[in-house]
C-alpha cells in the first residue's frame, strides 16, 4: 500500500486525487506501526481537505498508540464532530480509549456505536472484549453470543469466548470454540495449542500431542 500510494504521489496524477492517496499511505504507515509517517500524511490530508474525517481518526490512532493521549482525543472528537452519526467514527474514539486504559469510557463509546449500528458484529466483539477487562465476564459472554448470531462464520468471536472460557477453566466450552476456530481459520496457531491443552487435561495425550506439533509448524512458541 505505501508504495502504491508513494507512486501516485510521486507521478503525474490529478492532485485531486493527492488527499485520498496521502491518507492510505498514513493507513499503510499505521499498520507498519511507523506512527510519525502516519501522522505526516494525515497532516497533508488534513491540509488539503479539513472536513476529511478519516484523517482526523487515523491521526487519533497515531497519536494514541505511541502514547500521546490528550492530542489523540482531540483528533477523535473531531472526526465525530464532523459525523457525529458514524459509528465507526465512535469506535476511533473507543479505541484510543482502550489505549490509555479508560475502559468504562471505551464502553460508553460501543454501547453508542451500536445503538447506531446495531447489526455490526465487530462492534459487540469490541464491546465485549471492554467488558472482559472490567470484570463483567457474563456481558462479554453475551456480546461475543450476539457477534456469533450477527455473523455466524467469523473465527474471531470464536476465538474471544474461546480464550474466556479457557481463561474461566471451562475447558469443554472453551474446547468446543477451539473447535470451531480451527475450522473457519486452520492457520490459527493458539487455537491448536489451546486445543492440545485441553486434550491433555482430558488424559489425551496422543491428540495432545498431534495438535500441538500442529500448532508449532504453524509458529507456535511454547
């Protein structure tokens, strides 16, 4: 993506189109964790269109995961200001609140963004992971149950109740999940060598064993 984009920055296309290929590379340079790239690009965005919402919340992301909070909020509210009824504008802000640790806040801001996107799942599977870190493991269950109903074959909802369950020592729930994991995404290492835990609480030693050889070809570390 960012030579893509650094390719369209550097030819001879319409600087119109400048604004939406500064703002995917600043998504490129987030995902590679360069957050002072990303920032840069955001800036250039925001330079060209200051009503580019998108820009303001990957420049929230930026500045909140390298630790600089108070200007990583700004940057989200105001992308919420300018659509204060996107839900994915709310959940920028959630996030950037789950990074400074403000997890009942970071709640307050899912239970909004479902109230206006109430059939995404991602927005209960992040509600719920809130929720686990506050202690309220019922809720967490009952958010990543709706995630599953919302979108029956997504390995991550899967995956969180899995790892509750396990975290609970509720090994047939969480083996049952595990389950399911290891059949929407094989590639799963943790799931395996969750799996093969299981098996050997159960005195299963040989599938133990298999699913953990498994689970090291696919990189697991133990």
């Amino acid at each position: 993506m960012v030579a893509a984009c650094t390719s369209v920055l550097n030819g001879t296309s319409d600087p119109s189109d400048h604004a939406g290929a500064y703002h995917h590379r600043g998504v490129g340079y987030l995902q590679l964790r360069q957050f002072d790239r990303a920032i840069a690009d955001f800036d250039a965005v925001i330079s060209m269109d200051p009503n580019y919402s998108f820009a303001y919340a990957g420049r929230a992301l930026a500045y909140c995961t390298k630790g600089e909070y108070d200007r990583g909020m700004e940057n989200a509210k105001q992308a919420i200001r300018l659509e204060p009824r996107s839900a994915r504008m709310i959940k920028y802000r959630a996030i950037c609140n789950e990074e400074r640790g403000a997890w009942r806040e970071a709640l307050a801001d899912y239970d909004e963004a479902i109230k206006l996107s109430p059939n995404d799942f991602e927005h209960y599977n992040s509600r719920g992971d809130a929720y686990r870190e506050l202690g309220e493991e019922r809720a967490a269950l009952a958010d990543f149950a709706t995630a599953l109903r919302l979108s029956p074959g997504n390995p991550q909802s899967y995956r969180k109740r899995a790892n509750l369950f396990f975290a609970k020592k509720e090994y047939d729930s969480a083996f049952a999940d595990y389950d399911m994991v290891i059949k929407l995404d094989p590639s799963d290492n943790t799931a395996w060598a969750a799996r093969s835990y299981i098996y050997k609480e159960r005195g299963d030693i040989a599938r133990a064993m298999a699913d953990l050889e498994q689970a090291r070809k696919l990189g697991f570390k133990s």
